[in-house]
C-alpha cells in the first residue's frame, strides 16, 4: 500500500470524491507528514511555502469534522491579506464542493460591510479573512466564535510582520480552550515560535521546507551592472519568452520606473506596489491572473497572497536583503510539481548579500555568462488576451453567463476566445482573446444586456 495516497487517511468520503475530482493523485510532503495526526485533532506547527500544498492539509482537517446540520461558525481561518483569503476561501469551497450546503463567507477588510452582514446572518459554517475585519465584526457582535472546533493562522509569519500580533491574539481570546490550532508559517522566526506557545497545545512540528532543497527550481545568476539592468530583462524575457513572469523589485519607485521603460522594449508589464488604490490593485491582479499581462513587477509586500500558481519565470531584478525573503521570491514558480524557473540579477556591490542567499541555500549559485543569452530581434511580448472593463456588475444583476451569451451571440466571437470573466458589484472585467479584442468591444457596448447598455473600454 502507497502511504501518499489520500485513499489511506480516514476521512469522509466526501473528501475523497473532490479530491479525486481535482486530480490530486498524491499527497505532497506536508499532506503525508501533517495529515493523519491532523485528522487526529493534534495541534500543528508548520514550516511550509506557498505551493505545499498546505491550504488543502488545513481545510481537509477542519471539512472532515464539518457538522453541516449544525448552523455556526466552526472553524476560522486568520489570513494577512485578502487575496490569500479568497485563494483559502476558493480551495475550501472546491474541497466542499461534495457536501452540499457547505458555507464559506470571507470577510476582508477594503470590502463593504452590508453583504458581509447578511451573510452573518446566515450563520457560515467556515470564516476566511484578515485580522482587522475579523476583529471589527467581533467587536460589533455579528460574528462568533465561541463554539468552533478549528482555528487556523495562515501566512502567520507574515501577520506578525504587518503587525496583526496583538489582533490576533484578541481574536483568540473569544474562542473556546478546546479548539485544534493549526499555524502555518514560511519562515520560522523566534516570535513564531512564542505565539505557538502562547496559543496552541502541545503542536506537532512539521518542516517540510529545508532551505537546502528546492530542487524543482532552475535558479540562474546573471552578474549585471545596474545600469545594465533593463535592457537584461528584455534579453532574459525575450530569450526565456515565460508566459507569464513576476519580477521583484526592492522598491515601489523602481517597479513603476521599469514597467515604465519595458514599454519602450515592447514589452506590455504592470507594477503592484503599496501606491495602489484597492481599486488600482484589483485591476492589475484581474489583468494579470487573465492573461492579459504577462509581467507583473512587484515589491515583497505587494507580492503577498498573490494567486500564483501558474507562474513560469520569477526574476530578481535585484537580490533581497534577506535570504529568507529570496526563497520566498523564488518559491512562487515551480509550484505542485511543475519545474519553476528564477533568474536573479547581480552586480559586485551585491556580493554581501549573494554571499547570505548561498549561505542560507547551503550552496553556492553558478553565475551563468550574459552570452549564453540570444540576441533578440525583434522582439515584442503582448498578453493573449485583452481586458475589457464593463462598467456593470452583480449590482445590475449582471452575470458572467449574460456578458458571455452577448458575446457568443452571433457567432463571430467563440466561447473559447473568451477567458476569465471577473464580476464586482459596479463593474466586471471580460479576458477576451486578443484576435476579437475589438469585436468584443463592440459587442458589448453597443448591444443591450439586461434591457441596457453599458459602457465598455479596453484596459490594456
Ligand atoms: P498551496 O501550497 O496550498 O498554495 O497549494 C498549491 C497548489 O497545489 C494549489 O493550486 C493546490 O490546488 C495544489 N495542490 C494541493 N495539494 C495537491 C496535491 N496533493 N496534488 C496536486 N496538487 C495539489
């Protein structure tokens, strides 16, 4: 008997249906070490990066001890951004997706409150959110959690590096002794080690990341002069072509100044950094998680909770500080299984912190010769797809299937030109192939959907 097979744990056989459904063969290392003394309600302290598979370890444990007649909040999921919560929230829902009426609400801040107060009211089985919004409904009374059975701290390294420790610990504070605590964490820093103290008991220690091992990630080193700098992305990207990349950046200055200047190689890249509205930040994320930009650059902070797990390239165009935060960049492709590729530029005035990423690595890094780079003739990267921004949402009753059917309408425009379409409350955003970029803008804007028009324009 295989002991990576999911079909050994014991578990619902909900769980092992879905499961099936996603085409998860096998479990990933920490799903083997954390899984059956999980499914035992033991506490669990885990080092583990994003791609682990450690969303599927916590919501596994806490769906198998799911009592969907019973109508409150059984388990809560603390998370520092809301990106993370909606990606937590969207695996959950995929593993429930085999219990019917299963309720997952999140609640992040940066949202409205109303809707998340009538889904409250509708008492949710599982909570997924950031600490200060979480926190604001306990204070208001709308949320309670003084009968779940599973607590979990996503990401808590970086909670406690946005200091969320003192709302954390408030957020505890109203939940029952009783409780299976689960903290996952990337990094495993001294103050990680003291709020498990603080909040769990007796934890099984799981560390599935070694620092010596990444062995899915081709990782290349270019020594490059800073002025340099530029042109040496447009080489690698021409070169590598990635479909989709993720370049960090030490500094929101220098992610809107290169994405600034790429333009000028033809090269159609977008920055994410802390300057952004809410607004600003959903569409770039909307235009980059459809295919309608292909590089995004970003700083660590902004980079959190980003939906990744299709990343071909991530590049440094500078190293970290921090050898941690490096593995942390680089950890971000080559997720589940697919061969990642990380690229890091250098110069001389770098050595030091080169040096620390090896010294933390266990090994030293090859320089690779810029040579080895073909020269680019030529070369332009555009997005397969265009976004269109529609100026309608959920508020109009507006859904994906009406913005679909309108544009499948008359035949000229296939179903599979159209990819993602994402829907807020005022507006959605419709990924359209870019050979009926145009079409589609027509389309939309001068037929009538729902009884009305709506204004459309292209965003990219
Ligand atoms: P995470 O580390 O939770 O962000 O998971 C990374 C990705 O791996 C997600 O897209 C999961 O859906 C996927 N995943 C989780 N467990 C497995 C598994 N056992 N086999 C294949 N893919 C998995």
């Amino acid at each position: 008997m295989k002991l990576n097979l999911f079909s050994t744990l014991p578990v619902r056989h909900e769980l092992l249906k879905s499961i099936a459904a996603l085409n998860y063969e096998t479990m990933t290392d920490i799903q083997v070490q954390a899984l059956p003394h999980l499914l035992k309600n033991r506490d669990i302290l885990a080092q583990a990066r994003t791609g682990s598979g450690k969303t599927a370890v916590f919501a596994i444990g806490l769906l198998n001890k799911l009592n969907i007649q019973s109508y409150f909040t059984q388990a809560i999921i603390i998370c520092p951004t809301r990106e993370l919560s909606d990606q937590v929230a969207t695996e959950i829902r995929k593993l429930a997706s085999t219990i019917p009426n299963t309720k997952v609400l999140t609640l992040c801040g940066g949202k409205p409150m109303g809707p998340q107060l009538a889904s409250l009211r509708r008492d949710p089985h599982i909570v997924v959110g950031t600490p200060g919004r979480i926190l604001k409904h306990l204070k208001i009374k709308t949320l309670k959690l003084n009968k779940i059975e599973t607590l979990v701290l996503d990401e808590a390294d970086r909670m406690l590096d946005m200091g969320f420790y003192d709302d954390i610990l408030k957020i505890i504070e109203v939940t029952p002794v009783s409780r299976q605590t689960l903290l996952f964490s990337a990094t495993y820093p001294e103050s990680i080690k003291q709020v498990s103290k603080k909040v769990q008991r007796d934890p099984l220690d799981i560390r599935v990341e070694s620092s010596h091992d990444i062995p899915e990630i081709n990782e290349i080193l270019f020594e490059v002069e800073k002025s340099h700098r530029i042109e040496m992305i447009y080489k690698i990207i021409a070169h590598y072509e990635p479909e989709s990349s993720l370049i960090f950046c030490n500094t929101k200055q220098l992610c809107q100044q290169l994405a600034t200047e790429l333009k000028q190689y033809n090269i159609h890249a977008l920055a994410l950094h802390g300057d952004l509205e809410q607004f600003e930040r959903d569409q770039v994320l909307t235009q980059f998680s459809s295919k309608a930009c292909s590089v995004l650059i970003a700083t660590d902070v902004a980079a959190r909770g980003l939906d990744v797990t299709a990343l071909s390239a991530v590049i440094n165009f500078e190293l970290s500080y921090d050898p941690e935060l490096h593995i942390h960049r680089i950890g971000r492709t080559g997720r589940a299984g697919a061969k990642g590729l990380a690229i890091s530029l250098f110069s001389n005035t770098e050595r030091r912190r080169l040096e620390a990423i090896e010294e933390y690595q266990g090994a030293q890094i090859k320089i690779t010769s810029t040579d080895t780079l073909s020269r680019p003739i030529d070369f332009k990267l555009y997005p397969p797809m265009v976004l269109l921004f529609v100026n309608g949402g959920k508020k109009e009753k507006l859904r994906a299937g009406d913005l679909l059917g309108a544009l499948t309408a008359s035949d000229s425009i296939i179903a599979s030109q159209v990819g993602k379409i994402t829907l807020f409350d005022k507006f959605a955003y419709v990924a359209i192939d870019q050979k009926v970029g145009k079409l589609a803008l027509d389309i939309l804007s001068n037929n009538n959907i729902k009884g009305r028009k709506f204004r459309v324009r292209r965003l990219n």
